[in-house]
C-alpha cells in the first residue's frame, strides 16, 4: 500500500472522528487521514476547506457543484444516506469523482419506526403522554381511532423499505394496498399486497398513506391540498421518505380544517434549521429524521460510507456507487464491510 497521506474531510460528523479513525486502524489502513472540514450554515464547506482533501464524508453537508469545481482534486465523497439529492452527483461525475451512498443500511429500522408511527396514530401514544405532562389525566380525550385491523395501509412505491414494512403492517391485521408505476401486479401480489393505477386511488381508498419515495419531480410536492382532499377525513398521512415530498403549509392546513384526522412525519423541509408549519400541531408527529437510527444502523452507515471513499481515494471502485465518473473504471475489489 501506498504511504502517501490521504486527507478525507467530514461534513457535520454528529459524533466526534475518534471510532472512525479506530476503524482505519483496525484494518491496518495507515495512509487515510481524516479531519473535519467547517461548512457555512446550508451545510456547503466554506471556500479553501477542502483544499487539501482526497475525499469527503458526508452526514449532513452539501457538496455543490462549485465546490466539485473548486475542489478539482477530489476524488470520492461518500454520503451517510440512501437518498443524494444533496450532492451534485453530475458535476462530480463529469470531473472524475465517484459519489456514493449506503443503501440498505436502515431498511429495517425506518420500517419498524413507520410501523411505531402508524400504531402511536391508532393508539395515540405519544399524544396522550404529552397530555399527562400537561396535567390532563383523560383518557377519552382527542380523536378517536378505530382499531388498524382490517384498515387498508397505502404505501407510495415498494422498494426495501416499503416492502420490509408490508410483513409489520400484516401483522397488526392491515391490509396493504401500493401505487408503484415500475413494479408489476405479480411482484406486489408476491407480498400479499394489491397494486393500484393510479395514486388517486390509492388517496382515496387508504385509511393510512405511507411516503416510501425517493425526491424526484414525479414526487416533488406530492402531498398538496389536491392529493390531501383526495384522503378520507379519518385517515392517517406518514412520510419517513424525503420532506420535500409535502407542501408543509398545505399539510399544516389539512390537519388545522380536519381533512384529514392525524399525520406523523420523519423528514421536513428545512432540516438546517428544524423548522416546519408541522412542528406544534396537536394531530402531527415529528420525529427528527430519526427513523434510520439504532446504534447497530449508525455504526453500519458510518464504516460503509467511509469505507467506500477510502476505496475511491485509492483508485478502487467503491462497493456502493452512484455515478460512473470518467477516468474511475477501476475494477479492484473495495475494502469488505466488518459483517
């Protein structure tokens, strides 16, 4: 192995570098070396921040691309995500530079906090322990919901995480019902679950409708007051997908005039700053994008995303690309995942 200095910079490491700089040294990787590189309040790194940099780790920064231009140099930026729409993926592409994610890391653990979501809006869990912090001891107060067994759960799209989510929702006795335009009836059939055309249907039909999709222009601001007027007045509206999947004012609106009963929500908008017109209301959940989270999903996300710049840095291609940057065919195995 080479010993000339790697530098990888980390963009809003939430914990400090001390376990990653274990792992490198745990594999005998002596040529990496990693420093946290300041970002201005978007999360894009400040001018001269990455000067020096091989590689980047991203948790919650942004890499645009005039940074890819005035970072010619760079040759990897790992993303502590699935979803990378805040990378310029392109422009990193077109100068040579792999960017990857983790897919996978969190199926189960956004799959069962979907599945905690749903049961705190039946059973209104979270809702009435607010109330008995407030003093109130009332336990027919707010809403009342009906049990979820025999309720009709729709999900948008079925990929991993809405399909390792069917098995949760069929245990407490829900039917599934999924709009998913690329998948066949016969691949929805094979979970039990039945497909519909259209997404007005599944609005319109669904007692919960639950957000499993990545932020593409098909589903930029899906969730408006045309597809909330859709939903019966009794329904349920989860989004652990992307924030910009909801108008949140529309949303905010929907649940202020009893369009629909209760929402609970995993992402916003505007998760620099945290805040959204949905944090407050009395029917809306936020959990701070935290459905990925269990010590064994973080602890997964970080090494592979690490991991996969490593390999970029070293001229190997990394196990989790999404792009094909020119120049970067290398074809040598990555660095193998700790099981």
């Amino acid at each position: 192995m080479s010993h000339r200095m790697h530098r990888i910079a980390y963009l809003r490491s939430a914990v400090p570098l001390d376990g990653d700089r274990e792992l490198l040294a745990k594999r005998e990787i002596d040529d990496v070396e990693l420093f946290g590189a300041p970002t201005d309040s978007d999360g894009i790194p400040l001018p001269g921040s990455l000067q020096d940099a091989d590689g980047i780790v991203s948790e919650w920064g942004r890499v645009d691309a005039a940074t890819f231009a005035a970072n010619p140099q760079l040759k990897a930026v790992g993303i502590m995500a699935i979803g990378y729409d805040f990378i310029d993926a392109e422009a990193a592409e077109r100068q040579g530079c792999w960017v990857t994610n983790v897919p996978g890391y969190c199926t189960y653990d956004v799959a069962l906090h979907t599945l905690g979501l749903i049961v705190d809006l039946y059973k209104k869990i979270s809702w009435f322990d607010r109330q008995t912090r407030s003093g109130t001891w009332d336990d027919m107060a707010g809403y009342d919901a009906e049990r979820p067994r025999g309720k009709r759960a729709g999900l948008v799209f079925f990929g991993s995480i809405a399909q390792a989510l069917v098995p949760m929702l069929q245990s407490i006795g829900m039917e599934v019902a999924v709009w998913a335009p690329t998948k066949s009836v016969s691949q929805i059939a094979s979970l039990g679950c039945e497909k519909v055309d259209t997404v007005e249907e599944l609005f319109s039909t669904s007692d919960v409708v639950s957000l499993h999709c990545p932020l593409v222009k098909k589903t930029q601001g899906l969730i408006r007051k045309e597809t909330l007027r859709l939903m019966k007045p009794t329904a349920f509206l989860v989004n652990t997908s992307r924030g910009g999947c909801v108008v949140e004012e529309d949303l905010a609106w929907a649940l202020r005039n009893h369009v629909i009963r209760a929402a609970a929500i995993d992402v916003i908008q505007d998760e620099v700053s945290g805040t959204s017109p949905l944090i407050g209301l009395d029917n809306c959940i936020v959990t701070p994008h935290a459905a990925y989270h269990s010590a064994d999903s973080y602890a997964e996300m970080r090494e592979r995303a690490l991991m996969n710049v490593v390999a970029g840095v070293h001229g190997r291609r990394p196990a989790d690309p999404v792009n094909e940057p020119v120049g970067r065919a290398d074809t040598r195995a990555a660095w193998p995942v700790s099981a």
